[in-house]
C-alpha cells in the first residue's frame, strides 16, 4: 500500500510532487534505468520538450511492461542539461503523469552520455505483488 504524504509541518510542494510516499504490504518494485528522449526508431528529437516527453512515454511503456501504470510511480528523478522554460517542462510533467504526483527531485547537470541529451529521467515503481 502507499500513502502520499506532505506534511504540515514543511512548506508545500514546489510544483506537482508529493514530499513523501510510504509503502507498506506485500509490494513489488520495478526500478529503471535513467530514460532518456530516445525515440524507439533511435531518433532523438531536437528540442529539450520533446525529449523530456518522449522521456516520460518511454518510463510508461517501461510501466506497462511490467503490468504497472502511472499511478504505481513514486519517485522520479529529472537531470537536465542547460535551462528550460520551467512552465513548458511543468505542463509537459502533468499531461503525462495525469495528475499524478510522485516524489521528484530535478538536478540540473553539465552534461549526460552524449551531448545531444537534454533530460535523463530515472523513476521507481510500486505496485501490489
């Protein structure tokens, strides 16, 4: 089971996370590699917001390979290289998640594995054995 938590002793959420999840019971875990804007046809588009959605399809067909969905995530962690408009990042964030809101931390970094990326996504599942 898992409770989202933001506790009323810490300032809000910054954005569309939750401070805190716990998980209890009979759970089972699905953690990924860092997913990056990679097309399936090895095509990397151009423009950061692409990337970061073709980053997040690519963390949820990873989910449903594993019989999870989106509401299973619990914690992602976003690298991203240079600046990105904030607000574009956001709303690309919350029409993918669905409202969801795992724990995230967002680092900003010099570079990835190649220059052409611009995000790298790593992400932690949990949904009942």
């Amino acid at each position: 089971m898992k409770t989202f938590r933001n506790p009323s002793e810490i300032h809000l959420p910054l954005a569309g996370y939750t401070h805190q999840i716990e998980v209890t019971g009979d759970e089972r875990w699905l953690v990924m590699s860092g997913q990056v804007g990679m097309k399936k046809d090895g095509t990397l588009p151009e423009d950061p917001i692409e990337q970061l959605g073709e980053a997040l399809d690519n963390i949820i067909r990873n989910l449903h390979s594993a019989d999870m969905r989106v509401k299973d995530l619990v914690k992602l962690t976003f690298y991203l290289v240079g600046e990105i408009d904030a607000n574009k990042r956001q709303d690309i964030i919350n029409s993918k998640l669905n409202g969801h809101k795992p724990c995230m931390t967002l680092l900003y970094v010099a570079s990835l594995a190649t220059a052409d990326y611009k995000f790298e996504i790593d992400a932690w599942a949990c949904a009942p054995a």
